[in-house]
C-alpha cells in the first residue's frame, strides 16, 4: 500500500482502526496526528469513539489556531504542538495505552530492545518523560523536551507512550514494536530471566547481511503460482491480525512445482500484502524490481535439502519468543495437538541464521519440523502453506499454554507411554 497516496485523514483512520482494533488503545484513549505541507496538523477529535471514527470525525488544527471539522481536536492536541514544534523533522505522532507498555510506565520503567535483533534499530533510543496532568501544557513540555533530545519514542510517567516519525506508517511501525519488546519482556520475566543480546552480536548481524540477488523478469505466471500467491497473503494477513506477524517482520514461502518458490518482500507491511507484492525466486536470482526477505538463501537451502517440506515461516509470536530469550525449553509434551505438530523443538545458537545457513538447515527432519534461535526468531516448516501455518499457531499457544500454567502448579508433560502411543496413532 502505497501511504504516501491517502489524504491525512484517510491514514489517521487507518493506523487508529489497526490500534483500537488489536487492543492498543479503549474508545476514549490515544490519539494520532500528522503535519501537512502547509503546516496544518490532522489529529483525531475529542470524545468520539475510536472504535467508530469516519474521516469526516478528523479534525484540522491550521496554523492560526482555528479548527476545521465538527469535533474539537483532542485533549492532548498541545503535546502534538509542541512535539513538531521541536521536531521540525517529525510528520506524525502516535500516542496510545496499550496494557504492556501501561505496565512498564507504571512502574517507570523502559522496555528493553536488545532481546531481537532489529527491535533496537527500529525504535531507536527511548526516553522516559515525567507526570503530569494529561492535556495541560506542562505535560506537553515534558514531552517535548524528550523529543527535543532526538528521541522518537518517548514513555510517559503513569500514562502510555507518545511514538513520533517521519509518517505515520514510521510512528506506528516504531509504536508497534515498542509494544511487542513490552509484551516479549513481560511474557520472558514470567519464566525466567532474559538474555540480552551483545554488541557483537549486533554486530553479527549487520555482517550478515546477503548479497543482492540477480534479478529476472518473469514470464507469465501459472495456475499453481497464482493460487500460492493468494493463499500466502490470505495466511500472511491471519498471521498479523493473530499478532504471530508484525508489520515489518514474519517471512513466508512456498515451493513451486519446478523448484523456484515465492516469499514474502522485505520490509513491506504484513498488514496490506497483495500477490503481486511476493517475490518469485529463482536459483540465486529474484523478480526483477523486488527485494526479497533477507532470509532468502536460509529458504532456499531448506528447499533444497528437504524434499518433504514445501513450505517455510520465519516469525518471531510472543509467547514461543519469550522462550527463545530465556534458557527455558519449549516443550511439546502439552497436549495430544502439540505433540502431534511440534515433535522435537530444539533451540538453535543466535548465530545459527547468520553464520551456519547449511547445518540450520540440515535440521528440519521429519522428526524436527520446528525450532528456537536462541534471541532471533521460530522457524517453522510444512507440507503446505496450511501445515505450516497451523504448525506456527499450535506453538505460539501452547507457549501461551505454557506461560499462564506456570501459576497454577507444577507442569504434568504426557509420558514416555502415551508418546509412543502417539505415535503409532498419527504414524508419525
């Protein structure tokens, strides 16, 4: 989707159906804006239900003060003031409550982004602005002067975050991610402590990166393309709206019939794909004018190993992640439907994706269709697109299982007898 194209209102309606509508903000909470080329700034009204809002409910604030719609703007519209006052460089605000970063700022605390390796460069440094009364100005200075620091996520004392960017697809994405670091944070504390990654392992990511592929023009695209193509986006957008996806991160693929396969493009919006935004793969060339997942060569190889496997996720779900940054083992023994999907579920090095493509590969057996990398990511695999995206749910919540069990009592796994029972059952 091409943001650039739709009139600030329009955007604002969007980003705020997306919030309101996975939980991130309440009818009366939070409020977006953006800065228009004649410095007037759209920004949601007062008193009316996020759940409900329409384009004509945005309001105008133009330069002069005077205000163009039937709503007043919101209550917090001084802080957005005051925030592109001292950014000139910043073009839209979001300001939300969800529950996880709620969490960390009433306890004043900052959520860490150096559980995964991207999260820290996509939210930049955060800082922590101090309380005061929502709407009055002194809050708005508070604000402000964090950002004047050029800081573009900014914790609010006892209150929400306040995300600013260059658009507002840049705020929600750094917003987005913020609260996914919260909610992995969380979910990680509850089972353990979790790790930290180092600057060499930053490191070892920026050296990871790809060379670009070759590029060829396609020809004209078959029957079996097309439907995989669809498919791929109908799961691709399950996958965001049940959070195992965000908007810049989950890479999906599947096989052609003659060797080639589709993935997933870098850096686009899970949200919004369409087939024609996939990338087809060819040997070590991709369709020309597209940029493929940087996962490509790890896909590639499993494909080439595996016969048995047709299709492949990368995604990084909450719950399974917060096992991933701990030294606890996600273990399958849950239930019947666990064991059944998951099987053996090792946990891989960090570097296992960066610096040894071909041994994590190599180990996605019949018996291992699922792993860990250890502060990086779930690699999950499949006979379909199906197979494998039910695979990716089963283990995101028999994480959650996992994680909600640990108050109750002691864990019971399913014996060694009614493993082998299994099976004999499922001919696994």
């Amino acid at each position: 989707m091409r943001y650039e194209f739709l009139h600030p209102a329009d955007q604002i309606l969007l980003m705020m159906d997306r919030i309101y509508g996975y939980g991130m903000t309440t009818t009366s909470g939070g409020n977006l804006s953006i800065l228009d080329e004649n410095n007037q700034i759209w920004i949601t009204p007062a008193g009316v239900d996020k759940g409900a809002l329409t384009r004509n409910d945005i309001v105008c604030v133009k330069p002069d003060g005077s205000v163009v719609g039937p709503h007043r703007p919101s209550s917090e519209f001084p802080f957005h003031r005051l925030i592109y006052d001292a950014r000139p460089d910043l073009r839209a605000v979001v300001h939300a409550h969800p529950p996880a970063l709620v969490s960390f700022s009433i306890v004043r605390r900052i959520p860490d982004t150096r559980l995964l390796p991207n999260e820290r460069q996509i939210c930049g440094e955060i800082g922590m602005a101090e309380y005061a009364l929502p709407g009055s100005r002194e809050l708005g200075e508070n604000i402000a002067a964090v950002f004047k620091r050029g800081i573009d996520s900014v914790m609010l004392e006892n209150h929400g975050v306040v995300v600013g960017g260059t658009d507002l697809f840049k705020a929600f994405q750094r917003f987005e991610t913020l609260d996914f670091c919260a909610r992995l944070e969380i979910n990680a504390r509850r089972i353990g402590n979790p790790a930290l990654l180092s600057d060499e392992q930053f490191r070892t990511v920026a050296d990871g990166d790809e060379p670009a592929p070759g590029a060829f023009v396609p020809g004209a695209y078959g029957t079996e393309e097309l439907a995989i193509r669809r498919d791929m986006c109908a799961l691709i957008k399950r996958a965001y709206d049940q959070r195992l996806f965000t908007s810049t991160q989950g890479t999906f693929s599947h096989r052609l019939a003659d060797g080639a396969f589709v993935i997933t493009p870098y850096g686009a919006d899970r949200k919004y794909l369409e087939p024609e935004d996939l990338v087809r793969i060819e040997g070590e060339a991709a369709e020309a004018g597209k940029t493929p997942s940087r996962s490509v060569r790890l896909h590639r190889r499993v494909y080439e190993l595996h016969p048995h496997i047709d299709s492949v996720i990368i995604a990084h779900p909450p719950n399974a992640m917060a096992f991933a940054v701990t030294d606890r083992a996600l273990d399958s023994r849950t239930i019947p439907e666990s064991y059944i999907l998951m099987r053996r579920t090792p946990k891989l090095p960090f570097d296992a994706v960066y610096r040894d493509t071909e041994g994590t590969a190599a180990c996605f057996t019949k018996d291992t269709p699922i792993a860990l990398v250890e502060n990086n990511c779930v690699i999950v695999t499949g006979q379909n697109l199906l197979n494998a995206f039910d695979r990716l749910e089963v283990a995101e919540y028999s994480a959650k299982a996992l994680l909600s069990a640990g108050c109750l009592g002691e864990i019971a796994h399913i014996g060694p007898a009614q493993i082998r029972e299994l099976e004999v059952a499922f001919k696994l």
